[in-house]
C-alpha cells in the first residue's frame, strides 16, 4: 500500500495514494477518516485494519504535507561509495545527524532560499520509515522495525556548512601522565541540514512489502528538466539493516521516526553534474526526485531577500 497524509479543505487526512493518480481517505472502522500516520503508528496500528472510505474527485482541492510528522530524522552521512576517492579519513560505522522535523515539507510545496544561503544543492535520498520501537536490534531483525519506505531530499547549504565549521586545538591526556594538544575540525548540521524547508518528504510511504529489495532502487534527480544525478541504492555503503540496527544502538528508533540513508551521486544515465554544482538559487523552478517503486517527488524552488 502507498499512504500519504493530505489536507483536504483544510483537514488533514490520511490516503490511500495510487500510482495512477487516484486517492482514496484511509479509515479504520469504514466512518472516521485516520487524520494521524505518525499517532497511527505510535498507537500500534497495521496497515491490514486500514479501509478505503471514498475516492477523492480531482475537483477536491488537494495539498500534499509530509506523510508524517516524526520524533527525529536520523540521516547517514557520507553514505555512497562514489565518495572513497575524496575520502581522507572515516569512521568505518555510519555516521549520522539529526534534522529537524520542522525542516519538513510534502510534495509540490516550495523549498524556500535567501541568497544568504550561498551555494544549496539537493540530495536525493531513500527514507526509511521507523513503524515499531527499535531499541539496540540486530541487523538480522532490523527490517522487521520498518514500515515502510519514502523520498526525502536532505537539503543541504554549502556557505552554511562554511560558516559554522570549526577548527580549534585543546589539550588531552596522552597516557603518559601529560598532556598533548590535539588539533580538531567539526561542524554542526542545525542551520545547513535543517533550515526551514530543507526536508521535502513524500509523496507518499509505500509499505516494506511492495518493495522486495531497498538496497537496489534506482535513484534520479532533475533541476527542472534537466537530469543531474542518477545512482541505485546498490551504492550505499551501508545498507538498511546495517543503518537501522547502528542507529538503534544509541538512539531508540520510535515508530514514525526517519532514517534517511544519503545522498544519491551523479553516475550512470546521463548524469554528470558534481554535486557542489547543483545549486537551486541559479534559476531553478523546481527539483524533482525520482526512486524506482517509491514514487516522484517535486518541489518548486522559490528565493527570499
């Protein structure tokens, strides 16, 4: 099944979202319509006990929001082996930030820009939706955990990044009874990972059972209509299970919480455009995501003073 959340005349709604077009209000007893996918998830509800209630005539006005509004986002840094040639140093684990819930936006809704902003490129991404609390789980059963599988583009804003990057020396012990200084460069992903917008998700969440394998999908992105990435989930270095099961060591995965598992890289299909070139304050109208059996998600680009 593909769930969406929607606002249908100003009432939030969970639908039933075919890939012809066609939507359809979700209930559970055949009356109300289920307004909630994340406190659905949360109460321990199963997509079997979902029913369709009525179709949505295209004359209804539809907005698209986010499919659900989660806990925390959890997304994989550096995850894509077209990355080992840059690669100085790593940890050899996934690596993962949390971004802001209140960076999300649904499908069709605009990505908002200042010019202040500096270079801001889109990051095509598999999100994997958390159905079940995951708490220290094995690789082995970490696919049981999911519910399913959406689009998240992880916004990212290179002058951001820039500005609140650190470089500062401080003292460590150095096993000797002394202590030597030791030189270290970080940043923090709040502003450039998680502004106002940089989180479209959606459009919708297909259940774990229509997709047999996450780890082979193929991954597309356009600036409108010209294709910049093009990649398969086959080029994450760690894969799902890996992903979900490392996360749950430290941070207890909740249900309708967000892995979003990195950024597709241009390769095969046309796609050649790096990824620092691709930036959505140079003209562009709108940046579309594309992931095989997942489905197309498309946001207009629109710039602020």
């Amino acid at each position: 099944m593909r769930v969406a959340s929607v606002e249908l005349n100003g009432t939030s709604a969970l639908v039933e979202a075919a890939l012809d077009g066609t939507l359809r209000v979700l209930t559970l007893d055949g009356v109300s319509p289920v307004t909630s996918l994340t406190h659905f998830l949360q109460s321990g509800g199963a997509v079997d006990s979902l029913e369709t209630l009525r179709e949505i005539p295209p004359s209804e006005r539809v907005r698209w929001l986010p499919p659900l509004v989660p806990g925390k986002i959890c997304a994989v840094a550096i995850n894509n082996r077209s990355f080992d040639g840059a690669r100085i140093s790593g940890p050899d684990h996934p690596a993962f930030f949390l971004k802001s819930p209140t960076s999300l936006v649904g499908h069709g809704e605009a990505v908002i820009l200042r010019e202040s902003y500096g270079l801001t490129h889109p990051e095509p991404e598999l999100a994997v939706i958390i159905g079940k609390q995951a708490r220290r789980v094995s690789e082995e059963d970490a696919m049981s955990f999911v519910f399913g599988y959406s689009i998240l583009n992880d916004i990212t804003s290179v002058r951001m990044r820039n500005e609140d990057h650190f470089n500062f020396r401080f003292e460590m012990p150095d096993g000797a009874g002394g202590f030597t200084n030791v030189e270290q460069h970080t940043s923090y992903a709040g502003r450039y990972k998680g502004a106002d917008t940089f989180g479209p998700l959606g459009p919708a969440i297909v259940t774990r059972d229509e997709i047999s394998d996450p780890d082979d999908l193929g991954v597309r992105c356009w600036l409108d209509d010209e294709l910049v990435q093009s990649d398969r989930t086959s080029s994450y270095r760690y894969k799902a299970a890996q992903v979900v099961s490392f996360i749950s060591q430290f941070d207890t995965l909740l249900p309708g919480d967000v892995v979003s598992m990195g950024t597709a890289v241009s390769g095969a299909g046309g796609a050649s455009r790096p990824l620092s070139s691709l930036d959505l304050r140079a003209g562009v109208g709108s940046v579309t995501i594309e992931i095989e059996g997942v489905g197309t998600l498309r946001n207009p680009v629109t710039i602020e003073v």
